[in-house]
C-alpha cells in the first residue's frame, strides 16, 4: 500500500493549486495515464472570483456549485453553496474514478469548506483515500474541518504546498514522484 501514490497539495486561496493540478493531470494524460475525478474552476467577472464551478474530468459535464448571487442557507465566505451540484456532478466523478480500472489516478480538486458541507463528498474523498489507486487532491490550507484533519494526520498520503515561489517547478515535482510509483501505460 506504501507504493501506491497519493499527493496532497494544498496553499493559500488563489496561490494556484488548481492550476498546479492541471498541470499534473496534462503530463499524466500525455504519458498515457486515464484520470478521472472533479475539479473547480473559478467563475470570472471582470477580474473578480465570483463563483465556482464543479466539473466532471472526463465528461465535462459542469454545474454551479457556489456563487455571491446564490441565496442558499449554505454560505462559505461571500459565497452561496449548492451542493446539490457537488453531489450532482463531483461525488459520481469521484465514485467511476474508484471503480473504473480503466482510470489509472483519482483526481479530487478540492477538499476544502464548501465541499464538506455535502456529507456524500466527505464519504466518497474517504472512500477514494482508502482506495488502492493513486490520487492527487487539493486541500484548503487553514481549515479544520474533521475530513481534513483526517487527511492530513495519514501517513499514507505526501502534502505539499504551492507557494508563489515554488508553483512552476512544483507541477514537475509531482509528475516525478506519480511516475517514479506508477506501472508504465503500454
């Protein structure tokens, strides 16, 4: 179980942990390895995070997941949460990710507060954690939520935080490590 890779990277909101990720995802994908998992993006408005998108990897299919204009109970920061769409779209990404072995990397982007507010998500992350395939996940730096407590007290798991400093050489750090553990595609 040791062997198998799993990368936690976490730092501060808009340090680029996302991007990072995608950077990761596009040299496994070149190299010939399936992933499959969520990822959000970011909703723009003139230079202004407004929002957040939660995406299914593979189909693309996406939803709003939180948005300032969203008048839900559920609130994180500024932002109104749906989480219907967390569960909608991210938990049945992350669910064939762990099933499918044809996905070779379970990709989760990110577990952070909003995401916690969907009980469904906290059980499928675990779930993908406690999975025998590699996994890259993005991680919400200050909060203490129990989920991520739990993540980063395991021993089986690598944390690494992008920084400012570190964010373009990071991407190839992670690429090494994932490869160096991974069976070759042929």
């Amino acid at each position: 179980m040791d062997d198998i890779p799993k990368i936690g990277i976490t730092g501060m909101p808009k340090v680029g942990k996302t991007r990072s990720l995608l950077k990761i995802i596009e040299f496994l994908e070149t190299a010939g390895y399936k992933l499959e998992g969520m990822i959000t993006e970011p909703i723009m408005k003139k230079n202004e995070r407004i929002g957040f998108y939660v995406e299914d990897w593979l189909t693309h299919e996406r939803e709003v997941f939180a948005h300032i204009d969203f008048d839900t109970k559920d609130k994180v920061g500024n932002y109104g949460v749906d989480e219907s769409a967390l569960e909608n779209i991210g938990v049945p990404a992350i669910e064939k990710a762990i099933t499918d072995d044809n996905i070779h990397i379970i990709i989760i982007d990110e577990i952070g507060k909003m995401e916690m507010l969907s009980e469904r998500f906290c059980e499928v992350v675990t779930e993908a954690l406690d999975s025998d395939k590699p996994i890259i996940v993005t991680l919400h730096k200050k909060s203490r939520t129990p989920l991520l407590q739990d993540v980063r007290r395991r021993d089986d798991i690598r944390i690494l935080e992008v920084t400012p400093v570190n964010r373009n050489l990071l991407p190839y750090k992670i690429e090494k490590i994932m490869k160096e553990k991974l069976p070759p595609i042929f």
